[in-house]
C-alpha cells in the first residue's frame, strides 16, 4: 500500500512540473479577426525588425521578466490595395513571458506582424504563442491580403 501511495504522490509531482505551456496553432485569419475586433488599432506590416537582443537572463529560469526593447521596422504594411511599401517605422518590442516561456524573434528576421498603434507610439507584443508575429509564408500573406478586403477570411478550426 504504501508503494502505491508513493507511486501516486510522486506521478502527481512529476505531473505539475511536466506541464507545459499549450499553444493553439498560429492561423493568420485569427489573428485577424481578433485585430479588426480589438478596441485598439492594429497595422499588419511584413518585413523584419533591427534590434538589439537583450542580454540573456541570468535569474530564476522559471520567472524570466518580460522585456521592453526599441526596433526598427522596414518594409510593407497592408492596405485595401495590398503590401505597400513602408517608411522606416520606430517600434517598441515587448517581449512577453509567461512564466518560464517568452515571446521570441530575431533581430533582421522577416516576419509578418500585427502592431499596435498607440498614443505613444507602435507597440508589438511578442508573446510565447507567437499570436501577433508569424510566418510571412505566401499562403498568410495571401489569407491577411484577402481578410483585409473582406474576400475571405476562414479560420482554422482546432
């Protein structure tokens, strides 16, 4: 009895520390929608983002802080029309954590984004589940393009 006792107090522990953060898959037509129905306004723009990494966390692994960074945008944003091309836009990169889990991206890497307009300036949230920055494959910049002009935007199903 006391081994099954064990057993289960001990499944129970490995369980809570096994767990991890679940992320629905990332669909361009979602994050759409929850942009256009968003109180804020949001600019999708594809291109890359120059910035300086921070430092790597020498803390607790579980507890990393989210952290502030400024950017440089250069590429297109998307209008009724399609990409066009883009002025250099100042942006500040707010990489979320959630836990042990943080938003990522790389500097000069080009991605497609959804970004904040606030009254301060251009905000993008990156957060663990890549919610507001994706893969600027030819299939979403199609799908974003055909929501923007409200020819078609399904969301996948999970």
């Amino acid at each position: 009895m006391k081994t099954v006792i064990f057993a289960a107090i001990s499944a129970l522990v490995l369980a809570g520390q096994a767990q991890a953060l679940s992320c629905v898959p990332a669909d361009v037509a979602r994050t759409f929608a929850w942009a256009s129905e968003a109180e804020e306004s949001y600019l999708i723009l594809n291109g890359s983002f120059a910035f300086t990494p921070a430092p790597a966390w020498q803390g607790d692994i579980n507890s990393p802080p989210s952290v502030q960074l400024p950017a440089t945008f250069e590429g297109r944003y998307l209008t009724q029309d399609g990409f066009v091309d883009a002025p250099p836009l100042e942006v500040l990169l707010d990489f979320v954590c959630l836990g042990p889990w943080c938003g990522a991206m790389q500097p000069d890497a080009e991605v497609l984004a959804f970004v904040e307009q606030t009254q301060d300036g251009y905000v993008l949230q990156v957060e663990p589940c890549s919610s507001t920055v994706l893969d600027p494959s030819d299939r979403n910049l199609a799908q974003v393009t055909s929501c923007m002009r409200g020819t078609g935007c399904d969301v996948v199903q999970y």
